[in-house]
C-alpha cells in the first residue's frame, strides 16, 4: 500500500469520454464519468456487455487515454503523460489482476512476481528477497518454483495478486479476478483480496457478477458509458 495524503482522492475524473470512429458512426464508450476514488476504498465497478465497464478500467489503467476530459492519479494530470510515463505509472501506481492470470508460462512463480521490479532498477537478489515475501503472504510459500501448468487456476491467481502487490501499488485494479475459477476456488480469492482491503489496500474490481460486487464497499454502476448508480453497500463484509 502506497503511503499518501489520506484527504486527496487517488483517483479522480471529470467529465471523462471515450469516442471510438466507426465508419461514420461515433460510439461514445464513455460519455462524461465524474468520480473520485479515496484511498483504502473497495469499489465494484459492474455493468452489462457493453456498458462501458472494460473501456473505464483501460482509463483508470492508463492502457488508454481519454478522449475528452481530466483524470488525475495520485494528484498528477494523466493526460499530461508521455508513453513512457504512463508505463511507468503503470508499473509503480497500479497493481494489475487480470481473469486470465497473464503469468509467463515458461517462468517459475517467483520469477513471474520478480517480473515488475525488473524495470525498476532493483538489484536481483533483493528482487528475489521480495517476490518470496510476496508468495509467502498469499500462502504459496512453498511454491515458489513451481511454473503455472504446474499450478492449480486458484494458486495461478495468487501468484497474479503477488505479482501485483509486489510493488506496493496506490491501486489495485482486478479484471473479473475469479472469471476463470470455480466457485470454491473464487471464495477463496475474494476471502484473499477481502484481507488485503483491510489491511488498507485500495481495490477496484471490474465485474458484472452480483456476488463478486457484493464484497464491496462501493457499487459503481454504468449504462451506456454514463454512471448510472454509486452506492454504498452496507452489507459488505467490514
């Protein structure tokens, strides 16, 4: 968990579209999203096919821009940013879980978690000390060599959220985190990513499944590129 000014919103945005050129159609994916996420915030971010959901994680990602609009991460402008700085935003500010774990297949779990501080400079022995620790705190301790067609899709999963914490992120951004886990396994992965908001990470979870949302502290919804519903989930676990 990254260390900030608690009052500031980690993520906020104003007036935010995305338009797509279709031909001589133009399909607004987003049109006009204003939010603020704080910090140690758990937000689902749902909505059907279509809604704009993918395109609004690809924004707060910074794997696409805006079209029109202003989105400040961390206080800073991210329309402002060269290629180069939003991949390194994206490298220090956004821990990524994807539904499809994105984990090389050739690479043991430790060396898919030392993946991210190798673009940081870190020297390789602390690289290793690190991605360990992270292993171990998602309870693969005794994985660590172990490469993913070795890995049941739950142990996988663990190692894509080791992977994503291991830089200490602002964010962390899960993409149908259990789309590809039984039902036992996806409880065991949303009892994880619970323990982990309570031990102060901020999370945003894109999901059109109710179950998954209702984890949630916070449910944003969308119809049509536009926030349709933001609500506070009372019923979600402290």
């Amino acid at each position: 968990m990254r260390a900030g000014d608690a009052a500031a919103p980690v993520i906020r945005l104003r007036d935010i579209y995305r338009t797509y050129e279709m031909g001589d159609q133009v399909l607004n994916a987003l049109a006009g999203v204003s939010l603020d996420i704080m910090r140690n915030e758990y937000v689902a971010i749902v909505g059907a096919s279509g809604s704009g959901k993918s395109t609004m994680m690809n924004i707060i990602g910074c794997l696409d821009r805006a079209t029109q609009g202003d989105y400040l991460l961390n206080g800073t402008d991210v329309g402002d940013m060269s290629e180069a700085q939003l991949a390194r935003a994206r490298n220090r500010e956004i821990g990524f879980i994807f539904q499809s774990f994105n984990l090389l297949s050739r690479a043991s779990a430790l060396k898919n978690v030392m993946q991210p501080l190798v673009y940081r400079g870190i020297p390789r022995a602390e690289r290793k000390r690190l991605a360990a620790e992270a292993l171990g705190h998602v309870g693969l301790g005794d994985r660590l060599e172990s490469r993913p067609n070795q890995m049941s899709g739950g142990q996988r999963q663990r190692v894509a959220i080791a992977r994503a914490l291991i830089g200490q992120p602002a964010i962390l951004l899960a993409d149908e985190p259990t789309g590809n886990l039984d039902s036992k396994t996806s409880q065991e992965i949303m009892a994880l990513i619970d323990q982990l908001h309570q031990q102060g990470q901020t999370i945003i979870m894109v999901t059109h499944e109710p179950d998954i949302a209702a984890h949630c502290k916070r449910v944003i919804r969308l119809t049509d590129g536009k926030v349709e519903s933001d609500e506070r989930n009372p019923a979600a676990a402290a």
